[in-house]
C-alpha cells in the first residue's frame, strides 16, 4: 500500500489534546495509516499499530512474539539513559508475559488456579471489607488530601499483599521499586538495581513460604516442585507489580475523570447498577497501559502492511481503545456506552491475568469513594493536576480532593 504520509519518529507521548485523549499526532496516524513505519530513536525500521482491528488482530497472532531475548529491546521513545541496550536482554525465569507457547503455557497454566472467577467472587467480599476500611482513614484526614496517596494506591496495595502472602508493611520496597523500574526517563542501571530489590525481597520470602506454607497464593505455588524458585521469583515480581500499579492509576485518573464530567459522575450516583458499565467504559477511555511491544518472527499482512520479520511492533493500545471505528465518539466519556472488548486488559494468550480482580477492586473502590464522599471535589483546578507522563502506566502524582 502507497501513500504520501510521513513516516512518525518515535510513538507519540504528549498529551497535548488533554489528559484524557491520546495525543494528537497518535490520532491524525490512526485516521491517516492505522498499520504504519515507525523510525524508532536508535535508528531501527520498526512498525505502529493504531488501528483497533489491526492492534486485536497482532495480540492474537502468534507469528507476533513477546519475547525479549530474540533482538535489542528497540525503545520507542526518547530516553536519557547514556548506556542503550547493546544485545537483547536475557529471559527472566517466570516473567510469563514475556515469553511465548510452550514456556507460556506451562507458567501461566499453574497461576490460573489462583485467579478464577469463583475465587474472585469469593474474594468480593473481603475486597470491599478492605475498601470501606481505607475510606474510613480517609474520612479522618483533614482536606485537601492526595487521593492517590491515601485511597487509590492503598487499595489495590491491600488486595494483592493479602491475596499473595507479601506483607503490607513492606509496600515500601515494593512500590517504590516497582515505580523506579516502570519509569521511562532512567538508566538501564537504575531499572536493573529496582528489579533486583523486588527479586532478592521476593526470592526470600518465597523460600520461607515454601518452607512454611500459609493461606495465600505464593504459599500455593511455591508447593508445586516443577517450579523453580527463581521462575516463582519472576512470576511474583509480575504479580505484584501488575496488581496494584494499574488498578490505582485507574481508580485516581477515573476519580478524575468523573469529577470533570459532572453529568456522568451524578447519573452513578443515582444508580448503582450503572457501576459495571461504567468500570469497563473508564477502563477503555483511560487506557493507563497505553502500548504494547512484539516481535515479529515472521512477515505478516496487517490492515494492509507487510510488516517484515525482524521488526519490532508497537501496539498502541490507547489509539485503539479510541478508534472511531470500533466504538462512536470514541474520546466522549460515555458511561452507559457497551464498552467490553476494549483493550486495556489486552487480547489472546496474554489477556490479563488478574482483570476479573482489578474490575472487582475498582467497582468497589468507585463504589464506595462515591457513597461515603458525596460531595467530592478536586482541590485545585484540572490543569494543575500533575501527570504521570514519563512512564509506561500513565496516570497521576497526586489527585489533590476535598469534601464539603
């Protein structure tokens, strides 16, 4: 396919069309060419996919790998790091979401047995135990408060430290690190030493489970002898990172969102039943995780493109969640809106793991911050609200809040 469109150097990040909406150069390349080249900053030929089908098409075909270890990691947006990577990056044992069938299969197989929806309905309960809880430390602040700080990533921090066995006193290391290794404008060195600290905490605590098994997740799997120690490691360090990290991006940047659309925010308030709809239609406009990256092992024809072996591919989740195509006035917060097939929790094998717990966190979490807090407001006015943009979930520093 020909045209006269130029060819993007790097994945667009600026939020220039508003906190919300993509930017806008990742909008016009969507209308323009969803499956497009894209000149990466160290100079590889790679490609960008924009378009929903073509995004849902990529996740789901397996000539498209997710492994790291097959060529440098070609970053796809300008960093500050003095030292690239120089050779691929070696595979972490049990880091499932980067590895393909059959490795895949087997991890991901064992940890299954943990997130099923009967044991997440099972968890309900204990989830929103833990939720009014965390709205009653809020309630005994004085406004302003950090809602981020003192609701939105407490949460989820509370839910998956239970449901693993890691100790809540310790989300220090944890959420410090895991911050560290998400952000996008630091070393390689300093990405590596985090990483490290979160296995060498986890490694260890998972050898004492072992040991001395408890009620918990990690406790079940560290009883299965086919798994390594260092594969329950990588495995761990995903969950824990993934389980709170994303759940609380959304529960602040969704707070936020509502609290800019007055209308949407007083129709859930009116009707609880709305709840679900609305979980699924934040998920989608929000797109925290906003790209993905594959490998293609193979020549492949997308939307169009052949998209030559050997290159690398991002997946731009958030163009496609906003596609005009796939869902009618796509960057309008829409909260009746039949929002499921969004692809913020991903598509084919590596579909998230945990996202019948993150909707079940975040139903309650919205629930009941819109119950308790009636009249919620942010301190300060939306455009002085600091972003999280210089890392690979986006989200707030701090959602400053009041209550009449």
């Amino acid at each position: 396919m020909s045209r006269a469109i130029s060819v993007p150097h790097g994945l667009p990040v600026e939020r220039d069309a508003g906190p919300f909406a993509p930017p806008s150069r990742l909008t016009r390349l969507r209308e323009e060419r969803p499956v497009s080249p894209m000149v990466f900053p160290d100079g590889h030929e790679g490609w960008i996919v924009t378009g929903y089908e073509a995004v849902r098409q990529v996740l789901a075909d397996t000539r498209f790998s997710s492994r790291q270890d097959l060529d440098i990691t070609h970053v796809p947006y300008a960093t500050s790091d003095p030292t690239p990577p120089s050779e691929p990056s070696p595979q972490v044992p049990g880091m499932f979401v980067t590895m393909d069938p059959p490795e895949h299969t087997r991890l991901r197989g064992r940890l299954t047995g943990a997130f099923t929806a009967k044991r997440m309905k099972q968890l309900a309960e204990r989830i929103s135990e833990l939720v009014e809880r965390q709205l009653d430390e809020l309630a005994r602040l004085s406004p302003p408060v950090d809602l981020f700080g003192e609701f939105a990533l407490p949460v989820p921090s509370l839910v998956i430290c239970e449901l693993l066995g890691v100790p809540y006193a310790d989300r220090e290391n944890f959420q410090g690190n895991s911050a560290t290794f998400l952000a996008r404008d630091i070393s390689l060195d300093e990405k590596f030493a985090a990483y490290g600290a979160m296995t060498e905490y986890l490694s260890e605590l998972i050898t004492s489970k072992r040991a001395d098994p408890g009620a918990d997740v990690l406790s079940e799997l560290a009883q299965h002898d086919d798994l390594t120690v260092e594969e329950l490691t990588g495995a761990a360090v995903l969950l824990l990172l993934a389980g709170h990290e994303t759940t609380a991006d959304v529960l602040a940047m969704g707070t936020f969102a509502l609290l800019e659309h007055p209308a949407q925010l007083a129709e859930l308030r009116a009707d609880p039943e709305l709840m679900p709809g609305a979980v699924e239609e934040l998920m989608r406009y929000l797109s925290v995780v906003d790209s993905v990256q594959r490998y293609a092992t193979e020549d492949a024809d997308v939307g169009g493109e052949t998209i030559g072996e050997g290159s690398t591919v991002v997946l731009s989740l958030l163009a496609a969640n906003h596609d005009p195509r796939r869902f009618d006035d796509p960057d309008v917060l829409e909260i009746h809106r039949e929002a499921r097939g969004h692809l913020n929790l991903g598509h084919g094998i590596h579909q998230c793991l945990g996202g019948q717990l993150a909707r079940i966190e975040l139903r309650a979490g919205f629930a009941g911050l819109l119950r308790r807090f009636p009249n919620l407001e942010l301190a300060v006015p939306a455009d002085e609200v600091r972003l999280k943009t210089d890392a690979n979930i986006y989200g707030v520093r701090e959602l400053p809040v009041t209550w009449g």
